[in-house]
C-alpha cells in the first residue's frame, strides 16, 4: 500500500507486510521494514531519516560555499553523503538530494584552483624573501658588525621559519646558503671576541703595572718631573686599549685617584706659592707704569738708560704668580721692543757701509752720465739720428736713476 504522510512521502510507499520503498525516478527500491507500526509510521521514520540526509546536505552547502573546507575535506564529505544515497534507508526526494551534492563539486573544483593559485603565489613570496635572507646573512657574514650581526641573523631564522617551504630542491640550496653564512658569521665573531679577550687580559697587566707606578708617585713633590712621568703614563694607558670592563673600571679609579692626589697637591703648592709672589707683582704693576710712560720714544738714549733701570729693578722683584705672568711679560717686553725698534731704524739710517755704497753708487751713475752726454753730442755733429734717439733715452733713464741714487744717499747723511 501507498501512505502520504508529509512532504517527503509522497517519494515512498508501504507494502502489507511492512516493507517501505523509495522511488528513485521510474525505479522502486527497498528501504527497510518496519512491520510493528501503520504505514503512515513507518513513511514517517524513513522520511525522518531522508531529512537527516537533507540537513547534512544543506550544512556541506553552507560551508562549501562559504569556503570554510578545504577542497579535500569537502570532496570526502560529498563522497561519504552520496554513498548512502547509493542504498538509501530513507524516503524523499533522492535524485534532488545527488543533484545537490553534484552542484558542489564544481565549486569545489574553483577552490582547489583558487588555493592552488594562492599557495603557488605564497610559494613564490617564500622564495623571493628567502633569497633576500641569504642575501643580507651573506652580507653580513663577510663583515664586522659584532654587535649587531648576531640579533639580525636571529630575526632573520625566525622569519625563515615562519615561510612556506619551497620545492625540496631549491629550498634546501637556499638553506645551505643560510646555513653557511650563519656558521662563517659565528667564528669569525668566536675569533673576534677570542683575540679581543686576550688583548684585554694584556691590556689589564699592563694597567696594573701603571697603577702601581702611579700610586708610588702620588706623594712626590717634585712637580715638574712628576707631571710629565704622570702624562707618559696616561699616553700608555690610552695605547694599552680596554681591559675586561668591571677590571678597567676599578684600574681606573685607583690610577685616576693617584693622579688627583698628587696635582691636587701640587696645585695646594702652586697656591701658596702664588700667594706669597702677589707683592712682587704689584712691585712690576709700579715699574710697568714707569716703562710704558716713556713711550712714544722722543730721546732714544734717555730711554734705553731709564729701561735699563727699570730691568735691574724688574728682575730684583722676582716671581710673580703663574696667571699675571703672561700679562706682565708681553707689556713689558712691548716697551723693550719699541726701544730696538727705534734703534734698529736709526743704526740702518747711520750704517758706514751702506752710506759708502750709495754714494758710490751716485757716483757711477754721473760718470756714465757725462760720457753719454759726450757721446751724444758727438752723434748730433755726425747727424745719426738713430744713435741721438738711441742715447737720449739712455742719458734719460740714467738720470732717473741718478735721482734715486741721491735720495737714498741723503738718508745716510
């Protein structure tokens, strides 16, 4: 017998001894049985059924189409729902229930092309940065950047992790290239800091040994040699280079602190003494007036007779302090030059030897004066005019020379 019972129902139909059929376009095919019950029970329990199969359809619909599986995931639950669809034990509309599945595959099949494209441009994106990676790893293996070189190629491996693999092939060249820079990068910074170690521990001895030397001259009083034994040792502390840090700072300290020790004492000195010399500057403060009141010179001798008392009495008035010392010497040293100055002058205008080779000179000139003045009045009877214009400018020229010659001559006199 045939029973309706919903809409599903009407694809089914319950024979007397309880067996129930689906129809599958013009075929009939046994769903089951369910002898205890009225057919309208049993087209009921299959048609349940057939509406389990529905909603697992219309979830994969959702989820395909809203690309929340994987191609592969989603092929094998079309594969797993259209197998119980090939002997169904349910009652409904089996063909749309195929039809449905069948409507996924094509867009599955875009998907798979899609993610196909996205993870070959990923691919593609892995390979051009990883090449960047062993470009800049090689880059920074062939240089002597201690500090920062080790955090770089850190980062650098925690990104290479992060990429997609490649092909076998060129995925492990690149990271061969990686590898190695890696490698050469991390001894020649292990030999770096290996040599830098031991040229600190040379650096300390040699340290220790200034520090030694400059604690024993702390309490020296003798200044001058000591300042210069303290500016050798600072020369050789700047060449001996960094000793390990905590060490270099504590060396440091004890060679710093002797210093200061002995120029602060020999500064406490340096104090007193200038104290006591302020007298004798106010003494050359008083003989510098008298000095620069002979200035400007109008009686050479009378000034160099007064400067040369003023210098008996400056050198009788002894040290000054170290910081009017400068001041003092350069004004008084500027009188004193004033004097040679003038002297200079005077001597030059008076020199024998000078005078005696410029009145030579004046007289050369007019001897050759006269016999060109000979030799053109000659020319002029001959009528040379040629030889007259030639010793004209000569006689002209002499002339000119004959005056300065007299000028300078006039000085001497």
């Amino acid at each position: 017998m045939t029973a309706q019972g919903n809409d599903h129902s009407s694809f089914g139909r319950v024979d007397a001894d309880g067996t129930v059929y689906v129809r599958i376009g013009d075929e009939e095919r046994v769903v089951g049985q369910y002898p205890e019950g009225t057919p309208e029970e049993a087209l009921a329990f299959y048609t349940n059924r057939y509406e389990g199969l529905a909603f697992e359809v219309q979830l994969l619909e959702q989820r395909v189409r809203g690309g929340a599986m994987a191609p592969d995931e989603a092929t094998a639950s079309i594969a797993r729902i259209a197998e119980q669809l090939v002997e169904p034990h349910a009652v409904g509309d089996i063909t749309a229930l195929n039809s449905r599945l069948n409507a996924l595959k094509p867009i599955i099949g875009l998907q798979r092309e899609k993610r196909r494209a996205e993870r070959s441009a990923k691919v593609e994106e892995s390979r051009t940065r990883k090449n960047a990676i062993v470009t800049e790893a090689e880059k920074i293996a062939s240089g002597k950047d201690w500090r920062n070189g080790a955090n770089r190629l850190r980062d650098l491996l925690a990104e290479w992790k992060e990429l997609p693999r490649l092909e076998k092939a060129a995925d492990d060249e690149l990271w061969h290239r990686f590898s190695g820079a890696r490698t050469t990068y991390t001894r020649a910074r292990k030999a770096h800091f290996a040599v830098l170690s031991e040229q600190r521990d040379s650096a300390r001895v040699v340290k220790e040994r200034l520090v030694k030397e400059a604690e024993a001259l702390a309490d020296s009083t003798e200044w001058g040699p000591t300042a210069t034994k303290y500016r050798n040792l600072m020369a050789e502390w700047k060449a001996a280079g960094p000793a390990p840090k905590d060490v270099d700072d504590e060396l440091w300290k004890r060679f710093r602190g002797a210093q200061d020790t002995f120029f602060g004492a020999r500064d406490a000195d340096n104090a007193k003494i200038d104290e006591e010399f302020a007298a004798n500057a106010v003494v050359k403060e008083a003989l510098l007036v008298e000095a620069e009141a002979l200035l400007p010179i109008t009686d050479l001798a009378a000034a160099k007779k007064a400067f040369r008392d003023i210098g008996e009495r400056w050198e009788a008035a002894g040290k000054v302090p170290r910081d009017k010392m400068k001041s003092l010497e350069a004004r008084i040293r500027k009188v004193e030059q004033e004097i040679r100055n003038l002297e200079d002058d005077q001597w030059k205008k008076s020199d024998p030897e000078k005078s005696a080779r410029a009145d030579g000179m004046v007289g050369q000139l007019q001897d050759a004066i006269d016999k060109i003045e000979v030799d053109l009045e000659k020319a002029r009877a001959a009528g040379d005019a040629k030889k007259v214009k030639d010793l004209e400018e000569n006689l002209e020229s002499r002339r000119a020379f004959l005056e300065m010659a007299k000028q300078t001559a006039s000085e001497f006199s």
